[in-house]
C-alpha cells in the first residue's frame, strides 16, 4: 500500500497533538506514560516530536488514558488553529477540516 503524503493541515495537527501530549505528560518519564499505555517509548517520542502525524487511534486513546486526557479534549485541541494564525488564510473552511 502506497501512503499519500500528509497535507500542511495533518502536518499542523500532528505538532499540536505532540505538544499536547507532552504538556499533559509534564514531569512525568516518556518511559513511564510509554510503557504505561502499552506501546513503545519510540512510539511516543515520534508522536510527540511531530514525526508520526497521524497515529492510529487506538495508540492516542491509549495514552490520553494515561494522561487522564478525554478523547473529546484531545480532538478538541489538535483541531484548534494555533493561535495567532488567521484560520481564514488557510484556504479550507471548518467544514472542509472536519470532512478530512
């Protein structure tokens, strides 16, 4: 299976998913939150690095569960325009995002 390459908007959402989860992992280990939601400290550092922008859903459950993050605040983050930016700039409207 060939993977299409990300869009600017899944490159976006994946860094603000990363910050999210280590603003919410704080002073706690990658190690711990990694092993405590059962997938792999690689695995975490990619994600929070922006480097896996599109992790599967079952890994972001997981360690939003650990993290004591509902999935609703998670969503809720990673879909906010990053503040500052003009969301009218982007050339897609809120409807168009949701869709993708």
């Amino acid at each position: 299976m060939v993977r299409l390459p990300l869009t600017p908007e899944e490159v976006e959402r994946g860094q603000r998913l990363g910050a999210l989860l280590r603003r919410a992992r704080g002073e706690r280990s990658m190690l711990d939150t990694a092993l405590d939601a059962g997938v792999s400290p690689e695995t975490l550092r990619k994600i929070e690095s922006g480097r896996v922008a599109t992790p599967a859903f079952p890994t972001i459950a997981a360690i939003a569960d650990v993290l004591g993050l509902s999935l609703d605040a998670v969503w809720a983050e990673i879909n906010q325009p990053e503040r500052g930016v003009d969301p009218t700039n982007s050339g897609h409207n809120t409807r168009d995002q949701l869709a993708s």
